[in-house]
C-alpha cells in the first residue's frame, strides 16, 4: 500500500474515532442558516459542524428527502429538475 494511501486511512480513522465522521445516520435536514451547520438525522439527533461535505446522488437532491435550510438558490434547483428531462450530467456541473 502507497504511503499517501495509508496516511489517508489513518487521517480517516482520526476522523470516525474523534466522531467528525458518522456512518449509518441517513441526514433528513441540513440547516447552514446559522454560524454552525446542524445536521438532523432521521431518528432527530441534530450534529453540529463549522462544514459539512454532503455527497448524495443527484436523484436524492431531487427527491427532497433531505431538507435544505435555507432551501437551495433557484439556480440549482433548476439545474436539478432539468436533469432526467433531456439534459446531462453537463448542466448540473455547478451544483
């Protein structure tokens, strides 16, 4: 295994043993309103964080099982709903 490869696992599991990084808690809300972003996972347990890095498929976006506080600009929120409609991947680059 690289050297790059093993410090990153390592950083990684820093990350999961000091808890910035939860597994298994699918998020229902993520409020960035506030100076602290608040996560709200489906059982109502709320995280606080300074940032979150949120990767979800696009179809999740546009199904709106997570809510977005304040709701996402209008801009990729269109770009969202014209995915699936004819247009690619291309037109959502900037989600």
């Amino acid at each position: 295994m690289p050297y790059k490869d093993i410090m990153d696992s390592l950083y990684f599991q820093k990350l999961h043993d000091e808890k910035k990084i939860i597994y298994d808690a699918p998020v229902k809300k993520i409020d960035y309103s506030g100076d602290l972003i608040e996560i709200t996972d489906e059982e109502g347990k709320i995280y606080t964080a300074n940032k979150v890095v949120v990767t979800v498929s696009v179809e999740v976006l546009k199904s709106e099982t997570i809510e977005f506080v304040p709701a996402l600009p209008q801009k990729k929120d269109r770009c969202l709903q014209w995915y699936g409609n004819g247009f690619g991947m291309e037109n959502v680059s900037e989600i």
